[in-house]
C-alpha cells in the first residue's frame, strides 16, 4: 500500500505496531489499530501572545511520547480516547513565523482502536471534524521577547502585541518540565494546532482564565505554591483592613462594641471597605485629627484590591 494511502486509511505499518506495542499488553494486529498523524504545537506567535522555542519543541517531541489524548482537557478516565507513539519536530520551507523565523512544529502519530464505540470519532477524524487539538503541559521560563526578562520571576514593562523598535512583543516559551496529555479541542491557542500552557511556579494567569471561563485546572506543584502564598497574602492584607476600618468607625461613631463591628465589617469585599473607611474617615475627622497608622489605610486598602476574588 502506498504512503499516502496508507495515511488516508490509518493503517499501521510493521513499524508503527512495533513502536505502539510499546503501551499494549498483547500485540495488536494491523485491523485493530487506527493511525492518525497530529500536529500539536509550533513556534509561531498563538492568540495569547506566546510562543514555544525551538529547543522548546524538540524537548516536547521526548515528553510528549506516550502522553494520551483526550477531550477539552478534562483529565477523566472515559476521555481517555487515543496515545502518542511517535514524535518529532518538522521545519517547513519556506514558511516564517510572525517573528520572522523558520517555522516548525512538533507532529505526533498517535494510534487508537477499531472499536464499535471508536467507529464515529474515526469518521470524524477522516472527515476533519476533529482536527484541533491543544497540549497540557509544564514550561520553566516564559521570556519576553524584547528584554530577555523571565517574566514569572523578573516582570518587565513590555506589553505582548505591542511594537518595539519595529519588533512584537511576544513571550517565548522555554525549558518544558512535562508534558501532561493533549486534547482535541473546538477553539485552539495556536491557530495551526492549539495550546493550553502551565507554567511551572507561575501558572495563576492561566488558573484565573480557567476560573472565568468555569473550566477546571490541574494544578503544578509550582502554582500550588504560588497560589498558597497569594492566599496568605490576601488574608494578611484584608486583616489589616478589617482592623483599620474598626478603628476608624470607633473613632467617628463612640461607643461602638468592637466585636459588632469585626463581625460585620469581615463581610465586606476590600472595595466596600474602603469605600466604608472613607466616609466614616470624613465623619471622624470633623470631631478630632485622625492619627495615622503604619501600613495601614488607603495604601493598605489599595493593596488588598489586588486579592480580590
């Protein structure tokens, strides 16, 4: 059988069942096993401003073979409908990036069974219906493209989309740490394959749009940390808050049972509170000077916006 016959058809070669009697229990024969070639992510500048590097990609052609492929990223058992056993890294002449470089992509074979339950995701595979796909997966450094900065560990000021001395300003992805699965997905990052990145310590931009959006996140060790310290964080300020916003209200209403208020002023958002702290602010400064306290008020306040949820 030719080439790309064999490729329209999905049948393996001698080769293919070798490499895919990798992850079975049994050898499988040539009837039972669909192929289908996939290309999951490249270096080309996605939808969110970011792309992965080349090194990137050639990291990711060893990790992601294996990996399996599932649905809209949802890391259930059921969805579990296909596996990687090939992976490499492909330049295409002729063809440049948004950055002006030489293109490339990391295109995977992946294999899954001729089962009765298979038969219709088959046919949509054939007939390009399910074509997108999207990958999982754990970066070390996300670089700016202009200053070289890592902006998980070192924020610059340049904005990505943003022109500079005649360049884009776009984050690179580098030093991928695993490769979770990849999913075959409606609306990709990438607009050639598709990607859903974490980035190892510094995943909480990803986490709040997964947040909005009402999906679910897996989270790294890295952004569990990240996302523990901000919690820590958030409850310090919005205690010092709380605090500030009793004392005041005693100031400018006497009499007032601390308790009451700490009980009521804990229900507020930091918005309410400040908006609260500055009126009764106005009220007490007409009776007496407000001293001031360190670390608190407006700065204190204006802080704690930050951690709002």
């Amino acid at each position: 059988m030719k080439e790309e016959a064999r490729v329209q058809t999905g049948v393996p070669t001698a080769e293919d069942l070798e490499l895919i009697g990798r992850y079975t229990r049994r050898t499988l024969a040539a009837e039972e096993v669909y192929t289908f070639p996939v290309i999951l992510c490249d270096n080309d500048i996605d939808r969110d401003g970011e792309r992965f590097s080349v090194p990137a990609l050639e990291k990711l052609a060893q990790l992601f073979v294996g990996r399996t492929g599932i649905f809209d990223h949802d890391p259930k058992g059921k969805n579990q409908t296909a596996r990687i056993y090939r992976c490499q890294v492909e330049r295409q002449e002729g063809k440049q990036t948004a950055a002006g470089e030489p293109y490339h992509c990391l295109r995977a074979s992946a294999y899954l069974l001729r089962t009765a339950g298979n038969q219709d995701l088959i046919r949509e595979i054939d007939g390009g219906i399910k074509k997108e796909v999207s990958v999982g997966c754990s970066v070390g450094r996300a670089v700016c493209s202009i200053c070289g900065a890592d902006r998980r560990k070192d924020p610059c000021h340049h904005r990505p989309g943003e022109i500079y001395e005649g360049k884009i300003c776009h984050v690179v992805l580098e030093d991928p740490t695993d490769a979770y699965e990849w999913s075959f997905v409606a609306v990709p990052a990438q607009p050639q394959a598709g990607v859903t990145k974490g980035y190892a310590g510094g995943g909480i931009p990803r986490l709040e749009k997964a947040v909005r959006a009402g999906a679910g996140a897996t989270l790294s060790p890295g952004e569990a940390e990240a996302l523990w310290t901000l919690a820590k964080e958030g409850r310090l300020f919005r205690e010092r808050a709380v605090e500030e916003a009793v004392r005041i209200s005693r100031l400018s209403v006497p009499g007032l049972d601390r308790k009451v208020l700490e009980k009521a002023l804990g229900r507020l958002t930091a918005e309410e509170l400040e908006n609260w702290c500055q009126a009764h602010r106005r009220r007490a400064a007409g009776r007496m000077p407000l001293p001031q306290t360190a670390g608190a008020g407006q700065a204190a306040l204006g802080e704690n916006d930050s951690f709002k949820v």
